[in-house]
C-alpha cells in the first residue's frame, strides 16, 4: 500500500520544476494558502510534493524535538 501511495503522489508531481521545488524546500514552514498564492497547484498536489520530497516526515521530527 506504500509503494501506491509514494507512486501516486510521484504521478501528481511530475510536472514540477526545479525552481518550484527550491520555492516549496525553503518555504516549507507557510501555510498550504500561503504556498499556493505562489504556486500554480492545489492543496492536493502541494501535500504530495511535500511527501516526495520527504519535508512532511521532517515537519514531524521537528515538531517532536520542540
């Protein structure tokens, strides 16, 4: 079930650029609203960035430490 879940959310982020991810990389702490008044994807394609990119498992491991 995993494997779907990490195939999928590749599928609906497959048409974004390198600069798009840097944007998403290093303003990953805004609010989905916030991120898509810049970005040109919805609140579902945003989250599955974020899982590809592994910046919602870091959100967690901070969100622990404090």
């Amino acid at each position: 079930m995993k494997r779907h879940k990490i195939a999928l959310a590749v599928e609906l982020t497959a048409q974004w650029s390198v600069e798009q991810d840097c944007y998403l990389i290093e303003h990953a702490t805004q609010t989905i609203a916030q991120l898509q008044q810049v970005l040109p994807f919805d609140e579902e394609q945003i989250n599955a960035r974020k899982q590809v990119l592994g910046l919602i498992k870091r959100q967690r491991a901070l969100q622990r430490l404090r």
